[in-house]
C-alpha cells in the first residue's frame, strides 16, 4: 500500500458517521487495526518530541492528500459550517466585485432591508457621527471601513445606480440569510424576520421588468437547512404558492451564482419541476463510487402537474454548480412537454459532477470527502470538469441557448412572448 493511500485509509477508518452531500448522518462502530495503532504512535511521538508542533495536525494530513472539495474540520469548524449551512450570518450582507460594483444582497441581510440592490456602485462611506464621506475606491478600503465598525454600529453608505446616487443607512448584525425571491407584475416578494418571525412579505412594488404572464424566481442556494420557512425548502414550497396562485404560466428561475448546496434540498426542489408521474418519486441524480455500486438519489413526490408551465426558462452561469448542474439535468431529462430552456450566461456553467460525503469524528470534527461522481438520471450525463454548455443540445434539442453576460433575463422575457 503507498504511502498516500495508506494514509488515507487510516484516516476514513477514524471517523465513522457519513453525511451523504451535506445530509443525512449514518452512525458505524469504530474499528481499531493496525493502520490506525500505527497512526495513534506517530501522533503520540510527534507531540512528544517534535520541535515545531502543528496545532490540527490530522487537519495538516487531510489537506496535503486530499482534492479542493475534500477537507478536515476541527469541532469548532464544523459547528461553524452548520451553522452557516443554515443561513446563520453576520455583516451586512452584500457582495461586491473589485471595482465595487454589487454583485447580490443576500435576503433577510440588514442591506437588504435597507433597500440596496445589486448593480450599484459602491461610491463612499462614513460613520453616522462623521461630517464627511471616506470615498471608496477597492475592496480593501471598503473591509477595512467595515472591520472596524461594531456590531448595530450604524454608518451610511452612497451607491450609484447609473448615475442616481443613493444613500444607505447600514450597520453589521447577526441575521438569518433568505435564499427565495419571487416577483412578477404585481411586485417583488421575500422573506423577513423584522416582525419578530420568519415571514412571507411583499419587498416592493412592481417595477415594470416582469411581464404580465410572468413570474420569476431568483435561487441563491440549495442551502438553509432551517425548518419551515427559515429553512429555503420551506421558503420555495411558499415562493412556488405564490406562483400558482398568479395564474401566470411562464417562469424564469434564475439559477445564476448559485453554486449548489445539499442534496436533499435539491431533491425537494425536483418535485416542482421534474415531469415525472404524479406522487412518483422520480430519479433525480445518480451517484457512482469507486466500488462500482450506484446510489439513485430520488425527488419527493412529484407535484409537476399542479403548476402550468407553458415555458420554464432557467438561467445560470460560471457560478452556477454542484447540487444546481444536478436540478438543471433532471429538468432537462424529464422535460417530455418541451417546455424547458437553458440559458447559460457566457457559454458554460462551472463544471462539478462529483459528490462529497462528510464523515463525523464522535470526539468532534468532521471529514469531508469526494466520494462519487454523479451522472443526470436518465441521459447518464456527467458534467464534471466540462459544464453545461451548447454541446449537449446533441442530446437535447435546441433546449440550451448561451447568452452574454447580462442578457440572460432580457432574453428570456423575449423568448416568453
């Protein structure tokens, strides 16, 4: 046995809860052999002995073996990623580019509740108590401004939206992040805990973008693992509500940036939009490991025929991945009525066809690891390393347009009429 994959095999044989994609733990006994004795001397000598000791040394191990999606977490790590996993965050909440300019504002975040919205430019900010704007000009400056301020600190903020400057009041809090939003002529609607609880509300008014017939929702995760309504799986059945209740029949869901999450959430999405038989629970994605066994990973029961979908226009882009490349290829599979589009915005999505299992350490930690590739259910399509691009419309038709940037919702309200 090499040395590498000695290792790695002292490793798996540690930890002994699996977390399939993010969910759904399995427990095991521990099994002590002689790979793992072996591994319990050299920890023991290295602390004993070694002159410059590695605080996470099994996490020192982990990250010199294992591929970018694969990693070791220390107790405190991971109890961090679950809480983010379940939309725990604190900062404002917005996203910007080098130059400024914001690229999203995640929901329910104290930007959005303020009002900003992605496309403006960040110009100046300053103190509430300050006379004057500090001008902006690089991320640095701008994190630099926000790392000092304390939390409900309030301080203002100025963003140019195509020459309309607008002006912010803003300060760093904990929050909840929202994952769904839903709009169409009558106006824009989210979810907010400004009551006191997680609600449904209506964000704005219309503002003439989304046409009669028309409803849009922008996806920003298959993540928020909260129950109910803070959780996005409650978030979508409510958005998908909404939907039904318009009497529209034409649905752009803009899947741009949104780069995957868990698998069980994906399932849940499928049983909106896999044409499959009523109350089926259809295959929505495959898993194949390296013992050659198939993991079929199958929708909720399916709820496709209570919603009219006389055209289904899906974007997505470079950031669009994982759990979100999966969706794409079930919807595409099952799409018997011919009423799916792909719109890939600069002609490829980003290309991870793999899954990851996360193996529980019962003392505290985890180990993440790539553990199958995964193929579309009924194609057998993987797109691992390539993407969503135009090529596959030798499988599927015409069914997958590339748009340039910034033209993937023009052209599909165009293509909606």
């Amino acid at each position: 046995m090499s040395k590498r994959r000695k290792v790695v095999y002292i490793l798996i044989s540690v930890f002994v809860v699996a977390l399939s994609f993010g969910a759904g733990f399995l427990t095991s006994r521990l099994t002590l052999d002689r790979d793992v004795y072996d591994l319990d001397f050299i920890i023991k000598t290295y602390k004993k002995y070694y002159y410059e000791q590695e605080s996470n040394l099994i996490g020192v191990f982990a990250d010199d073996i294992l591929d970018a999606y694969s990693a070791y977490y220390t107790k405190e790590e991971y109890e961090l990623i679950k809480k983010t996993d379940a939309g725990g965050r604190e900062g404002v909440g917005l996203t910007a580019d080098a130059n400024l300019y914001i690229l999203s504002v995640n929901g329910n975040s104290p930007a959005q509740k303020a009002g900003v919205k992605a496309g403006g430019k960040i110009l100046a900010v300053k103190r509430s108590t300050d006379q004057e704007y500090q001008n902006v000009a690089t991320l640095s400056e701008i994190n630099a401004f926000l790392s000092e301020r304390e939390v409900d600190e309030p301080f203002e903020m100025q963003v140019d939206y195509g020459g309309a400057v607008s002006l912010f009041t803003l300060s760093k809090r904990e929050y909840t992040q929202t994952f769904v939003r839903y709009s169409d002529s009558s106006g824009e609607y989210g979810f907010s805990d400004e009551s006191g609880s997680m609600k449904f509300v209506k964000l704005s008014d219309g503002d003439g973008n989304t046409e009669n017939g028309v409803s849009y929702i922008k996806y920003d995760g298959f993540s928020g693992t909260g129950k109910d309504i803070s959780g996005s799986l409650g978030q979508f059945a409510l958005v998908m509500q909404k939907y039904k209740d318009s009497g529209n029949s034409k649905l752009i869901l803009d899947l741009r940036d949104n780069g995957g999450g868990f698998l069980y959430i994906m399932q849940g999405v499928c049983k909106y939009f896999v044409g499959a038989e009523k109350n089926s629970r259809a295959d929505v994605c495959i898993a194949k490991g390296n013992s050659g066994l198939e993991d079929r990973f199958t929708s909720e029961p399916i709820k496709y025929q209570d919603y009219r979908f006389d055209r289904l226009m899906i974007l997505c882009n470079a950031g669009s991945a994982s759990a979100t490349e999966a969706f794409i290829g079930a919807a595409l599979d099952y799409d018997d009525n011919d009423v799916v589009t792909v719109l890939v915005e600069g002609g490829k999505t980003y290309g991870k066809g793999i899954m990851q299992s996360t193996y529980e350490n019962p003392r505290g930690g985890a180990l993440k690891l790539t553990t199958a590739k995964l193929y579309w259910p009924k194609s057998l399509t993987c797109i691992h390393g390539v993407g969503i691009t135009t090529a596959l419309n030798e499988t599927f038709g015409d069914k997958i347009i590339q748009t340039e940037k910034g033209q993937s919702y023009s052209t599909a309200l165009w293509l909606c009429r």
